[in-house]
C-alpha cells in the first residue's frame, strides 16, 4: 500500500469518526445549515431545576438561539462583501485583544510585586502634594442616637463632648441601649457621607456642622441625636495622608502594572528576534 492509499484511508477513517460524534449528539432545533444540540440546552439549565422549569427554559433559549441565527443569515444574505469582511475583521481583532489582555494579565498576575509599603505611600504622597486637593468637605465625628425615653442625657452628653479612656469605657459599655452611634472618631468622612447617614443633620447649619469641636444635639420622634465634631478639612485644603492612602496604594499599583506590560510588550519582541520568530524584510 502506497503513501497516496495511506492516506485517503487515514481520511476515510477521520470523516466517518467524526461523522459518528455528530450523528450522537441528539438535535433539538435547525435553522438551514445551523444546528443546536440537546447538550447546548443541558449547559444552559442549572442543576436540580424542575422540570416544568427546565422546559420552559428549553423553549426560551431555543426560541432566542432560533431568532439570533435567522438575523444571522438574513446579515449575511443582505449585507455587501466589504461589510461582512468589515466585520470579520472587527471580530478576529476584538477576539485578539481578548487573547493578548488574557496573556498580559496572566503575567502581571504572576510576577508583580503586590507588598505596597507605608514608606513607597509616604514618598509618593509628599511628592504629589498638588495633586491631593479636596474637592469636598471632610470632618471626623463621633454621635449617638438615643432612644426618646433614654434617661441618662446630661451625663451622656458630658461624656461624649469630654470623651477621656473614662468616658469611652463607659459609653462603650451601655452601647447596647443606643438606637444607632459610631465613636471611632479617627477616620475622616465625606460631608454628604454623614448627612446620609444623620440625616436630621440636614436640619442644621452647614457652618454648625463644619465647626471644629462644636457639638449638636437634635430631637425628633426617633430620639435624641448627639453629634461631636472633632475635626474639619474644607474643600481646596491639602488631604490628609490616611484619607488619600487607598488612591495612593491604586496609583502605585497600577503604575506597576504599566510598567510591567511595557517590559512584556519588550521582551517578547526582543526574544522573537532573537529566536528568529520575528523578522523584518526590507
């Protein structure tokens, strides 16, 4: 048997395996030459789903698989060569980008260096100075939301204004008879954060609440509302570093990022030059 015998029977062989794995795959829908297959639908219905439900979905997705391929075939019958070679080739590049950010993200998944330390936050923070003007008020509070009936509010209230490692033993101890309260006074917040969040705030003056050290107390149906302001930073005034820290710690990282695709983007280039994969004729 000659190589030319060889190899129709090798392709024989091939067309008739592969003709056999499409004759048992069991057909649900046709529209002309476009089939869909009974394990098309059984990846679409999640497990355990009854089976009134599996049938409804069934019909759902062959109805939508039917309608795409018609306007499929209909595109493909109506519009102009150039159009359709237009979009095949948005297609093969869009389903290129897809491959190399896949490739990309991969590697820099693997090799970037993710340990961000206080120093590289500091550094970066003192150098772009200018660039961290607030846009926005920001203050640091502590409040509590009482109860109408609550009994204790001149001695509450003296503890909240005062709040020495006494006061905060003892507010923190009773914190299970306020409606609400925060007493984490060290984190800065936005000014619209915490009129969301005390909306009877909303009430008061925004120089009441843009006030260093001032306190508020309000009452509605609800109860008694205790507002302390520890501190305030205004718009255009510098952020504070532990307010920026997250953008910073972003900034950084994806700075790395960029870096880290640029060296990719050169090495393969350079490797495939020097393993002749990659050459320029002139």
């Amino acid at each position: 048997m000659n190589y030319y015998k060889i190899l129709v029977l090798s392709l024989f062989i091939w067309s008739c395996q592969n003709f056999n794995n499409t004759q048992q795959r069991e057909i649900v829908a046709r529209v002309n030459d476009a089939y869909l297959y009974k394990d098309d639908l059984e990846k679409i219905i999640p497990k355990n789903t009854a089976k009134n439900d599996s049938v409804n979905l069934a019909k759902n997705y062959i109805n939508t698989w039917a309608t795409r391929q018609l306007f499929i075939d209909q595109a493909k019958r109506n519009l102009s060569e150039a159009e359709l070679q237009e979009f095949d080739d948005l297609i093969e590049s869009y389903q290129n980008t897809l491959y190399i950010n896949a490739y990309k993200n991969a590697v820099v998944k693997k090799s970037i260096d993710l340990e961000i330390t206080d120093q590289d936050i500091k550094s970066f923070y003192d150098k772009n100075l200018e660039n961290f003007n607030l846009n926005e008020e920001i203050l640091k509070l502590r409040y509590l939301h009482l109860p109408p009936d609550y009994g204790d509010i001149v001695a509450t209230q003296t503890r909240l204004n005062r709040f020495n490692e006494e006061d905060k033993q003892e507010l923190e101890s009773r914190k299970l008879e306020y409606l609400q309260y925060s007493t984490n006074d060290s984190t800065w917040i936005k000014f619209d954060e915490i009129l969301n969040k005390i909306s009877i705030l909303k009430k008061q003056k925004k120089s009441d609440i843009l006030k260093k050290g001032n306190y508020i107390q309000l009452r509605d149906s609800t109860g008694v509302y205790m507002v302390k302001i520890k501190d305030v930073l205004n718009r255009n005034q510098i952020a504070p570093l532990t307010y920026v820290t997250p953008t910073i710690r972003q900034i950084i990282l994806n700075k790395r990022k960029l870096e880290l695709v640029k060296k990719i983007e050169k090495d393969i280039t350079k490797d495939a030059v020097e393993n002749k994969q990659f050459e320029v004729y002139e």
